[in-house]
C-alpha cells in the first residue's frame, strides 16, 4: 500500500546555540504542502526558512512539533530510518550544485541508482533519460568542469528527480545562475510537480521564482507570515500568529 | 558496473593524491632498502656457508654465529664417517691475519682454508673449479673481487699475511664481509699463515655431503645426542646460516635499529597520507553533504574514503617495490650486499598497506564534517 504523497508541520520549533547564544530559528510553524505544486518558502536571511526545509525533509530533527511525510511521522524515525527515508523519497537540489568533479554528468546521476541498489544497465538508462527531461541528453558525457552554471544545475536537478521521489527539495536553486538560467531551472522544478505529482518545495528569496511559484509562503523571524496561491497571488491570506 | 566513485575521483584529482602514493612508496622503499641491506651486510657473516656446498656443519658446540667458530677435534670426522649416509666429509678452516700490501699498513683480514681438490665443497659456489685448483700451489690466495681496491692489489699482486709472503692468484665472487676482508687459500696455506691452525688436528668445521640431502635432519639428530654435543654440533647449512643471521641481528644492535627507522618511517608515512586524505575528503564534503541528504548511510561514504586508502596503499606499494628492485640493481652492480628476499618485500607490503589503511581510517574522521543540514545554512 503506498500512502498518499502528503507533507505537512505542525508546531514546529528549532533553536541554535550559536557562541553560547541561543537563537530561535523557527517558532510554532504548522504547514500543509499539496502535491503537483512548486511550492515557494521565502523571506530575508535568518528568516528560518532553510531551518524549515532542513526539519521537512528529515535532514535533521525539530525541538518540538511533528512532520509527517507520505503518512510517516519522521520524528519516530531513527537516524537510520531517516536515512532509509530520504533514500527512498527525497530529492535535494542544493545551492552550490555539490557535483563530483570526477564523474560525468551520466555517472552524478546514475550514481544515486547505485546507492538504490538498481542494476546497472537500468542505471544508466533512468539516469540517461533523467538528463534527456532537464534537457542535458547531448551533455552527459562532460564532467561539471566543462559545463555552464546552469547546467550543472540541471544536472543536479536530474540527479534529484532520477529516482521519482515524491518529495523534491531544493535550497536557494537559482541564487547562482544568470536570469536565463534561473528561469529554465525553475520552470523545470514546476514542470517536474506539475506533471509527477511530487510536492516540491523551494527555498529561495529570488523574485523570479517567486513569479513563477504555484504557492508562495513569506517568513520573517522564525514565523510563516503570508501564504498565498498563484503569482502574484491576489488569494493571499495574512498569517496572523 | 556501479559508478567507481573511489577510483575515478582518485585518477581525475591524481595531483592531490600524490603526495600520499609517494609517501606510501617512500615509506615501503626505506622499508625494503634498509631491511635488505641490514639483512645483506648481517648474512656476510653467514658467507662462509651459504657460499660453500655442504650439507651439514660439524663445528663447535653452541656455536653462535658462522664466524665465531672455534677449533673442534679432528676425532668427529670419523665418527661421523661412519654413517653411510655421509658420502665425504671436508675440514674447513678459520683463522686470522693481518694483511700487509703496497699500500702500507696492515688490514684485518680473514682466512678461510677450504680443500682445493676441484670438487671441494667449501665456498664452492664463490670460485670456478679452475680457479680453486690454482690453490694448491703453495703462499697462493683468493681475494674477493671487490675487495681488490680495499687491499690495493690485483691478480699477479703479492703481499704479506702474518708477515708470510703470498700471491695473488685469483678472485672469488660474492665474498665481501661486512668487517674484514674474507682471503681465502687451501688448508696447507691457512696452517702455515696462522699458527693457531697448524696443528693438523685444529679444524674449525667438518662439511659433510650426503648422499642424499635429503636424509640432512635424520644425520643431525643421530649426532645431537649429548655425548657427542659435548665435543661437537652438527647442523644443517640453513641452520648455521640462519643462527648466523639472527645472532648478528639481535646482538649487534642493527636490528634495533632497523626496527627504530621502519617506526620512523611508518609514522611519516601514516602522517603524510592522512593528511592528504583528510584534505581529499575535506574537498568533497559538500558532495558527501549531497550523497548523505539523498539518503546515502555514513557506511557508504566510509566505505569510499577507505577505498581510496587502499588503492593509495596499492599504487604506492608498487612504486614503493620498483623502487626497491632498482635499489637492489644498483646494489647488484656494485657488489653490496642486498638481500632483497620475499620476506622483507611481504613484510613492508603489509606494513605499507597498514599505513595506507590507517590513514584511511585517519581521514575517517573528517566524514562528520559531510552533514546535509550544514548545506541548508
């Protein structure tokens, strides 16, 4: 039976001891994100919103509050199990591409069907069409070196979304590409929730993908202020806390 | 094939592994070079038999090393004659001199009588047969080619022994001793040279040759029983060579040393590829970071981290033994002696993998860096 691709917060708190200061990241956040939408989590520096995209994809564990990912409470899940999680459902894009400057673009993305455990021929097959959808099929034999900004991007894009996860994560995807770049990448990451149903969920303070965002949710000091449908969404609703 | 991660990262960034490989080789040459020349320059003492044919050695008892080998009674040859399985038994002597050539004052030398007839079987295996029968003129010596500059001589030259005129009048092969110089001439000669030998009765050792070798162990216990270990020991070639080896090993103290310098270059070794391959992991973190957020368990990047130690520690290692094969070459040439055996070569080959794998396990700790929710800040 698979459960139902959902991905919602409900109280969640997260403080840091920073030189023995405590800082509250996040304070009381409860969030229901919906498949089949690029959803937007934005908002200035220290908002909390990477604190929030770190607790919802199980990459690390709230002070308080519950996340509930595809009908799993991720806080009843070990470490180990969180890992397993993640392996089976996550994908990340990160800002910095994080791409191994060794491998060719085919190799970055079949790599992670190898640590799925998928047969090799399968591998390369999933990652090869993985990067014919970001639109890289010609470029797969070059390694990150001899690729663009946005290529790598894409490239990291396809890495995340080679194994279908049904929940796509991604920090700050588009801060260092040109405005090109910026917009073929973020209207992949739509593309990618509008035609597998996967939740994905964007952290970014950039006003491109805010434009093209189905859902933008505003931050500000650990707190949602403003979640609103649509770009730019007149359906906006006030978050009073 | 999966993606080799380990090994393609590791020819792609071939100039950040380097140091590492060549640290590792570093470290197995200085291994394999000096325990091969230590156990060379030690094995000189055991020349005397690993150079002669001989099954068996009759010597003194408790006998420690080939060198230090004192006067038994004439009497055990014919005891051990009476076996059948001994075909022929040979004395051979050790004895003292001081060498006296052209250039002015003397030199220790040792002198090694051995039977001349063609066939003898003392230091059979350092002279052609043509050259050993020259011995059997009278004041007539051998001297180990590359001892002929030592003694400032040449085949023709004359000098005097213990103030005894002798010639010259050949050259033996893989002689050279670590201390003195080894002179060898027949068993008349070394008498006449050194009076501590010339008594007929004085023998330093008994070779023996068997019928068949193979019956050596059988022969030497039938003359181990305490009766006759009172006057004599009888061992086999390996035995007296080995006892010879060991003693000079553990009681000269080059040994200890040794053992000092391969710490030293263990330790070197160990710190130079950690280092590297900390810096190597501290490069990927972010990529690590990556493979841990897309669910990776910690084993797995372990696992890559260690991989490359391992093919450090096999590149390096094969560095490390074509250097050591070169050394031996050159050593070759130049008439050291260098006992480049399959022991030393796998005991630095573990050694040198265990640095490898240790610095792995070293760099290890730099993994906790590899936190996906550090990327999110």
């Amino acid at each position: 039976m698979t459960a139902p691709t959902s991905l919602s917060a409900s109280g969640l708190a997260k403080s840091y001891l920073v030189q023995s200061i405590r800082t509250q990241a996040l304070a009381d956040v409860s969030l229901t994100l919906r498949p089949g939408e690029l959803s937007l989590i934005s908002g200035p520096s220290g908002c909390g919103k990477s604190t929030l995209l770190s607790l919802m994809s199980g990459l690390s564990r709230p002070d308080s509050g519950e996340v509930h990912a595809l009908g799993t409470d991720l806080g009843r899940l070990d470490d180990a199990g969180r890992d397993a999680f993640r392996l089976a459902h996550c994908g990340f894009v990160f800002q910095g591409f994080n791409l191994f400057p060794a491998l060719d673009a085919l190799e970055q993305v079949q790599l992670v069907l190898d640590y799925r455990g998928v047969p090799q021929d399968e591998a390369r097959r999933g990652a090869a069409s993985a990067l014919e959808m970001v639109g890289l099929g010609h470029r797969s034999h070059l390694r990150p070196a001899e690729l663009s900004g946005g290529e790598k991007q894409r490239v990291a894009i396809a890495r995340a979304i080679v194994k279908r996860p049904r929940l796509l994560f991604a920090d700050e995807p588009t801060s260092a590409l040109d405005s090109v770049n910026g917009a073929i990448v973020t209207d992949l990451l739509r593309e990618i929730a509008h035609r597998s149903g996967a939740i994905v969920v964007c952290v970014s303070h950039d006003p491109r993908l805010i434009a093209r965002a189905d859902r933008v949710i505003e931050m500000e000091d650990g707190r949602l202020r403003r979640d609103s449908h649509g770009a730019p969404a007149p359906s906006a609703t006030e978050i009073h806390p | 094939m999966a993606v080799a991660l380990a090994r393609k990262t590791l020819l792609h960034e071939w100039r950040r592994f380097l140091p590492a490989v060549m640290s590792v080789g570093f470290s197995g040459v200085l291994i394999i070079v000096q325990g091969a020349l230590l156990l060379g320059i030690v094995g000189t003492n055991a020349l005397p038999v690993t150079r002669s044919r001989a099954d068996l050695w009759v010597g003194f008892p408790g006998t420690q090393s080939a060198d230090l080998g004192r006067s038994i009674d004439a009497g055990a040859a014919a005891e051990l004659l009476v076996d059948p399985r001994v075909l022929r038994i040979e004395p051979l002597l050790m004895g003292s001199g001081d060498w006296r050539g052209l250039r002015g004052g003397g030199v220790s030398v040792t002198l090694i009588g051995v039977d001349a007839r063609p066939d003898g079987l003392g230091l059979a295996e350092a002279m052609p047969r043509a050259v050993r029968v020259l011995l059997e003129e009278p004041a007539t010596v051998l001297v180990d080619d590359g001892d002929l500059g030592k003694l400032a001589t040449a085949i023709g030259g004359t000098a005097e022994i213990n103030g005894q005129r002798v010639r010259v009048v050949g050259t033996t092969r893989g002689m050279r001793a670590m201390g003195g110089v080894n002179i060898v001439a027949s068993l008349a000669t070394v008498r006449a040279l050194d009076r501590s030998l010339a008594s007929a009765g004085a023998v330093t050792y008994y070779l023996a040759a068997l019928r068949s070798p193979d019956t050596a162990r059988a022969v030497k216990t039938r003359f181990s029983r305490p009766d006759a270990r009172q006057r004599f020991e009888v061992w086999t070639a390996a035995e007296l060579a080995g006892r010879s080896v060991r003693y000079w090993l553990l009681e000269s103290g080059a040994g200890v040393g040794f053992i000092f310098a391969t710490i030293v270059a263990l330790l070197v070794g160990t710190l130079i590829t950690s280092q590297t391959l900390m810096a190597a992991v501290a490069a990927s973190i972010p990529q690590y970071a990556t493979l841990r957020a897309i669910g990776v368990p910690f084993p797995a990047l372990r696992r890559i981290v260690v991989e490359q130690a391992g093919w450090v520690g096999a590149v390096g290692l094969a560095f490390g033994l074509a250097g050591s094969l070169l050394a031996a070459l050159l050593a070759h040439l130049n008439g050291i002696p260098f006992a480049l055996g399959p022991g030393i070569m796998a005991l630095s080959g573990g050694l040198v993998l265990a640095v490898a794998l240790l610095a792995g396990v070293l760099a290890l700790r730099r993994l906790r860096h590899a936190d996906p929710a550090a990327l999110l800040r």
